[in-house]
C-alpha cells in the first residue's frame, strides 16, 4: 500500500481538472469549503457529507489518568475532540480496496 497523502493542492488540482475553473477559483474553492466545515465544528455543529461520513466534536469529561512509567496519577482535563465516523459506502469501499 502507497504512504501517499492526500492535500489541499491535490484536491484543488482535482476541482480544477474536473471543473474546468481556473487554478486559483479551484484554490478558493477547496480553501471555502475546508472553511465552512471548520467554522461549523468550531460552533459545535455536525458535519454529514453524504456516502463519505460524518464530523462531529465531542466533549470529553476531566478523569484520571495514570502515568504507565511510574504508576503515578495524573488529572486529565476536559476537552474538545474532533471525532469522525465513515459511512456505510466509504466503510465499504475502503475495504473492496485492501483486498486488490
């Protein structure tokens, strides 16, 4: 399997080839839509993208932690965390495609 990442550049090379827009419209483009996922996550809203899956932030309550080295306990704070959870058709695409 391929170590390759997927970026901002490659999608808006993507927009621009698919499209047709202007190198610098795909650019915007890719740039607005990462904004209004952003913005709505930050504003504790979901976001559903339809056969791909679901963001959503979730709060996490303070606990107790334990340092595995010394066994010590160690107070975790509360917490803001990014969660996402693939839909049923991506679940099953990504694994049609670790079988080839």
């Amino acid at each position: 399997m391929a170590n390759k990442t997927l970026t901002r550049m490659d999608l808006s090379e993507a927009v621009f080839r698919e499209v047709g827009l202007s190198r610098n419209e795909s650019a915007d483009l890719v740039e607005s839509v990462l904004k209004h996922m952003s913005d709505a996550l930050v504003n504790g809203e979901q976001v559903k993208i339809s056969s791909f899956g679901t963001f959503s932030v979730r709060d996490k309550a303070a606990r107790i932690g334990r340092n595995p080295k010394t066994g010590e306990e160690v107070p975790i704070n509360p917490r803001r965390v990014l969660t996402f959870r693939p839909s049923h058709l991506m679940k099953d695409r990504v694994a049609a495609g670790n079988k080839s």
